[in-house]
C-alpha cells in the first residue's frame, strides 16, 4: 500500500476511536457519521465461481472477512449448483443450467469453507466439484488484524487471486480403497427391450446435444433398459481398487449361461479409463456414488440409484469356450436394488434408497467391432442378490 492510503486509512480508525472514547468519558450519546463509518467498512468482494465437469474454480480463492458476492457460472454441459459451508454456515443456489449464471451473497467470518456442487446427494462432490474458499488466512497461516485487512481492502488488493485444484479420491475420497464384490442370489439376462420410465428420462435426454437425444431416444424404445428379461444361471467374482483419478485396478471372472444356452465366459484383467460425454471414468474404478435417472450424471436410461461400486473394465470374452475378443468393453455397479423379485421387471424411477444388492454386468464390443452374438449385439445379466466387502489395503 502506498504511504498515502495508508496514512489514511490509520487516520481515520484513529479519528472513530476518538470520537468514541469523547463520547464514553461525557457519558454523551455518540454516532459516527455514515461518511466516516463507510471509509473504514470496506465493500463487499466478488469472488467469480467456474462450475465444470469435473471441477469448481474460485477467483480469488482467498479474501477478507465480511460481505462477498459470489458471481457462479455453469461452464459445463449438464444442470449444476454451488454450495458454500463451513463455519455453521451452509448456503446454496438453485440449480443452474449450462450457460447460466446466479449470483450468492454472503457474510463470512475468516476460516476455510467448502465450496461444491451439491447436485446428485454429493456425487458432483465426490467426482472433483470442490474446491475450498479460504477468508482472513494470511500466507503465513494466520488470521490478519482488522486494521491490516482494512488496509489491503481500501487499496484494492488482489494478490491473494487463484484456486485450488481438487482430484476425486484425495481430499474427498480418503486414499485407495479396494472391494470384493460376490454375485448371489437370482439371475436374469437382460434382453433388448422399450425402457419403462422413457416418460421420465425425456425430460434429461431434452437437455443432452443433438447427437446424444437422438441415441437416448433410441435406446429409450429398443435398448438395453427393459422389462424384457429372462431367468438363467452363473456366477461373479471381482476384486476392485480405487485409488482416485488415476491407478486403478480390477480383476475379476464372470460365467453365465444365456437364454440360448450358449455359455459365456469373462475374464477381466484391466481398467477402462476412456472418458465418454457424461460418463467420467477418473481410472475406472469409483465406489459411493449416487447417479443415472435425474441425478445428473451418466444415462438417464438407468433409474436413479445409489452404487457402492461402479467400474469400467476391459476383458477377455469366450463363448462355448472359445475366445470371441480380448477387447470387450465391461460396466459392473453393485447398487440398490432396481428390480422387484416377482417377475424382475424395473419398477422404480428413484431406486436410491433401497438395498444395496443388485450387481448388473454389462458387456459390449469395443467400438468399430462386430456386435456379439446374442439379442441386441450385447451381454446384460444380473444378479439380484449380490454383496460387496470393503478389504483394508
């Protein structure tokens, strides 16, 4: 700060204090002027919030105490929040579409609050929508004085500008995590067939690019969703490692008997990490997380659910014991259950707070491969009674 403004700003804390100190020895009732009160009090800060998949920027990442306004825009592709907490403090936006904007006016003490996206019951959160908002933290590690942050404020310091980057499986995962999935009870195909909530999923599919409605829809009437199921026989086993954006690990075999009574084989040695639109990977491997229908994030063409494991694979595939590829492209979510036990038929659009027990695996060609032998070109089987084991590393 030049000498200049900082004489001034001293002098005019000095000339309230005096006032205040006149007042209380006459025993006077006392105000200090609006002029006088305005030039110590500074104005509130904006900070400019980014919201992105996968991630939350802040610009400035470190302020003063006091008034700020948020200035929140959605630079992504699929409807988000923003959420400030900390300090029994805990406020949001609405959701906000892409493209759009919103603006959140807050009074902070100095500390660190979270900032995230709160959408999906935390799973924006978990896949790297957060960063941290710090207030009144020097460089040093402490919190400055009054007198200092008033100095900084009336000169109009912005030094302290930037964010913080976050990685999913860091700071909110907790270090590498590893499960052992066992398939169990009932098991169906899962045949091509009209998805029975296509009503409720119009409504996401309405905000995806061109491209993506025109194949969600086409999937809502003749896809891999449906009611069009069949009782069969097999078994699963697959250990996973998540150890955050990248490192993951899988291994694991499948065997089931189709509705054909042709018999598969799956033997998955490797993780698929190749990001497609709404579908992030972070290394193939993400346990605990809450998606699919409205949720916003990956297809609506599943009901919403909650997943203790989800991951992208890579295998070695044979049918009647002979290899078919060694490039088929797996999805495996032990979630809560879908399906009710009667005739296996999906019968819920929010399924997220039921039982954890229904393990899906979903097998398809690479792309620019032939479709596979079977009803639809694919491999969808189910076990409806199904359990996962969370093993320290």
């Amino acid at each position: 700060m030049n000498p200049v403004a900082q004489f001034r700003v001293r002098s005019i804390a000095h000339r309230i204090g005096s006032i205040y100190l006149l007042c209380a020895t006459l025993a006077l009732p006392c105000a200090v002027s609006a002029h006088d009160e305005a030039a110590v009090k500074p104005a509130p800060r904006t900070v400019n919030v980014s919201l992105s998949e996968w991630k939350v920027e802040l610009t400035p990442s470190r302020i003063a105490p006091g008034a700020v306004v948020l200035e929140v825009k959605n630079a992504g592709t699929i409807p988000h929040a923003f959420e400030v907490e900390g300090r029994s403090l805990e406020q949001r936006t609405a959701q906000i579409q892409p493209g759009a904007t919103a603006t959140l006016k807050l009074d902070l003490r100095a500390g660190s609050y979270e900032a995230y996206c709160p959408v999906g019951k935390g799973s924006h959160k978990m896949l790297g929508m957060m960063n941290h908002l710090t207030v009144g933290m020097a460089k040093g590690g402490g919190v400055k004085s009054n007198e200092h942050e008033a100095m900084e404020m009336a000169a109009g310091s912005d030094a302290e500008s930037g964010h913080v980057e976050h990685e999913h499986g860091e700071e909110y995962g907790g270090g590498a995590k590893m499960m052992k999935i066992q398939g169990g009870g009932p098991v169906i195909q899962i045949l091509p067939g009209p998805f029975p909530f296509a009503d409720s999923a119009m409504a996401i599919i309405n905000h995806r690019p061109a491209d993506q409605q025109a194949d969600l829809t086409h999937k809502a009437h003749m896809g891999p969703y449906s009611n069009n199921v069949v009782t069969t026989s097999g078994e699963i086993s697959v250990v996973a490692i998540d150890r955050g954006a990248s490192g993951d690990s899988v291994s694991g075999v499948a065997q089931f008997t189709a509705q054909d009574g042709a018999r598969w084989k799956l033997v998955i040695d490797r993780v698929q990490t190749k990001d497609i639109p709404f579908n992030p990977r972070f290394g193939g491997v993400i346990m605990g997380l809450f998606y699919h229908g409205a949720s916003g994030v990956h297809t609506p063409l599943v009901p919403t659910i909650q997943s203790s494991l989800a991951l992208w694979a890579f295998a070695h595939l044979y049918k009647n014991d002979q290899l078919v590829t060694d490039n088929a492209m797996v999805h495996i979510m032990l979630l809560s259950r879908t399906r009710r036990t009667s005739d296996w038929a999906l019968d819920c659009w929010d399924c997220s707070d039921r039982p954890i027990e229904e393990l899906q695996l979903q097998v398809t060609p690479a792309p620019s491969t032939p479709p596979f032998d079977a009803p639809g070109g694919f491999l969808f089987v189910n076990w409806e009674k199904s359990s996962g084991q969370r093993v320290a590393l």
